[in-house]
C-alpha cells in the first residue's frame, strides 16, 4: 500500500515541478551511472591484477624429494607485490577430467612476499587422494603419471 501513495506523490510532484523533478531524475540517474562505472572500472583493475599473477605445478624429482615432489612456481607479473598466494591443485589422467588427486578450492597458500616482476619456485606435498577414488586407481596411475593443474589461484596484493 506504500508504494501507491509513493508513486502518488511522485506523480503530484511530476504535475507541479516538472522542470525540478526531471532535473532531479536526471542527476540521480547520472550518480547511478558514475557508481555503476567507478564500480565497473575496480571490477576490471582487479581481475587485471589477479590475471597477471601465475601459478604452475610439475610433479618433478630431479629438483624435489619424494616427500615434495610437485614443483610450484608462482610468478608475479604485476608491478604490485604479492602478500599470499591461495590455490588448489589436481592431479589427472591425461585424458580424463576427474581428478584422482585434488587439493580442494585453494587449498594450499604461500605467504611468500613477491615484489613485481618476480617469482618464487618451491616444492609441496601431494593433495590428498580425490574423493571417491580407489586405492587400486591410485596404485595403476602413480603421481609423476598424472597430468599436474593449478585449478585456481587468488592472490592478495600489498
């Protein structure tokens, strides 16, 4: 019922200010526009800044133990330095889209300080053993068979 007396007010001020009620109309359709562009504009810097940071993965023993066998290199192509690094990781059959390991939605992190321009290697455990996946699936396709992908990465800037 309120919203009938406010478009009844709404229209007596239409019919007796036109001019001031258009004017005001369109000042606050200008706002509107300009947050919606301002908001648009930090939308776009952000997912620019998040772009430019990389994050890969190998399975590689010649540089890690067996305990840390996946390689990561995190890469930070942005001139701002990178406080944490937040990612999740797979591990699949070449070929196939489940996952026989799987860290989770960014289940690792580094809180390793990259500056611009830089980047910062270091070796990690295996994630755990997907879900629903068997023993006798693991033991047929060992680690360093297994196609090795960052499936996410969020990093948050100084």
């Amino acid at each position: 019922m309120a919203w009938v007396i406010g478009i009844g007010i709404f229209l007596f001020l239409l019919f007796a200010f036109p001019r001031a009620v258009v004017g005001l109309i369109a000042l606050c359709g200008v706002g509107i526009g300009g947050f919606f562009l301002w908001n648009k504009i930090e939308t776009d810097e952000r997912n620019r800044l998040r772009a430019s940071v990389t994050v890969t993965v190998t399975h590689d023993l010649e540089r890690c133990s067996l305990e840390y066998p996946l390689l990561v290199r995190i890469h930070n192509g942005s001139e701002n330095a990178v406080e944490k690094v937040s990612f999740g990781i797979e591990g699949n059959r070449a070929g196939y889209s489940d996952p026989l390991y799987d860290s989770g939605y960014l289940g690792y992190s580094s809180d390793k300080i990259i500056a611009g321009g830089e980047g910062w290697t270091s070796c990690w455990t295996l994630p755990r053993q997907a879900y629903g996946t068997s023993e006798q699936r693991i033991a047929l396709y060992p680690p360093e068979t297994l196609v090795w992908t960052v499936t996410g990465s969020s990093p948050v800037f100084e």
